[in-house]
C-alpha cells in the first residue's frame, strides 16, 4: 500500500466515530471533497457523524437521502453532506446548483458518488467502507496533493493515539 492509501479496521460503531473524528481534526483547510462508498449500512452516515461532532456540531445528523444534501456551519467552515442513493440520473445532480456547493471553499462529503457520474468530478480523498464480520474496513486514498496530505496527516495522528 503505498503513502498515499491507508487501510483501517473499525471493529465497531465507536471506531467509526473516531475515524470520522480524527479525519475532521487534520481536515486541510480550504475546499475539499470527499467521496464515500460502500454497500448499505456500511457506516457511510456514521462515519460522517463523527466528523460533524468533531467540529464542533451538536444537533442531528442524518443522510440526506430524500434531500440530497444538508449544510452546515461548524468550526468556521461550511460542510455540505451529500446522499446521492436515490438519484436516478447524474443530470438531476444540474438541478442542485453543484458550482455553489463545490466552490473551492466548502468541504463536500458525497455518499454514492459513483451515481453522479462524471458530474462531480475528482475527490481529494476517497473512502471505500467495507463490512468485515461485526465490524467494518475503511479503505482511505488520496487523489490529490491535499488528500495526500491528509492520509500522512491521519496516520500521523494515529500512531500517535496508538
């Protein structure tokens, strides 16, 4: 695996939490996108939670399925939470107004990517999460020179936890 991946096992609920916590903590400043997958309930809205707490949210979190996507204020930034599950056709995603959400300032967390097709374009950083036995596999890699950065800065943190 090379620097710019990292694998995880989040044995349960709780790590979960935490990889989205410790994500949030070395978050580069700026706009950010994140593209998340996995089958259903594989800790996609979770992981997510964690990183929204760590930055200061206390009110709810939930996927924004119906919605497509709720907005945030948190920490000084503005974090805009994609759910992308019941788009039936990448073109719907025109309706949304993309360019005011992925304006180079906010950080975009998109569940279901890959039903955006070629309307999203490239993450920084992708995080593929897996079920594995009781708990879950998170599959972290970074796509561009901030996502880069970020993986080095999570395993720093890590290890240093560890």
């Amino acid at each position: 695996m090379s620097k710019s991946e990292r694998m995880l096992v989040l044995p349960d609920e709780a790590a979960t939490l935490a990889l989205g916590a410790a994500l949030a903590a070395v978050s580069p400043e700026g706009g950010l996108a994140v593209h998340l997958t996995g089958d259903l309930g594989a800790g996609k809205t979770t992981l997510v939670r964690g990183w929204l707490r760590e930055l200061g949210h206390s009110g709810a979190v939930k996927s924004p399925t119906y919605t497509l996507v709720e907005s945030y204020q948190v920490a000084g930034r503005r974090v805009h939470h994609f759910d992308l599950y019941r788009l039936t056709d990448p073109e719907e995603l025109e309706y949304l107004g993309l360019d005011g959400y992925f304006d180079g300032t906010a950080l975009c967390l998109v569940e279901w990517p890959e039903r955006g097709g070629g309307m999203l374009g490239s993450p920084d950083l992708s995080i593929r999460l897996t079920v594995a036995g009781e708990g879950r596999e998170a599959r972290l890699q970074g796509l561009s020179e901030a996502g880069r950065a970020w993986i080095a800065a999570l395993a720093n943190r890590l290890e240093m936890n560890d």
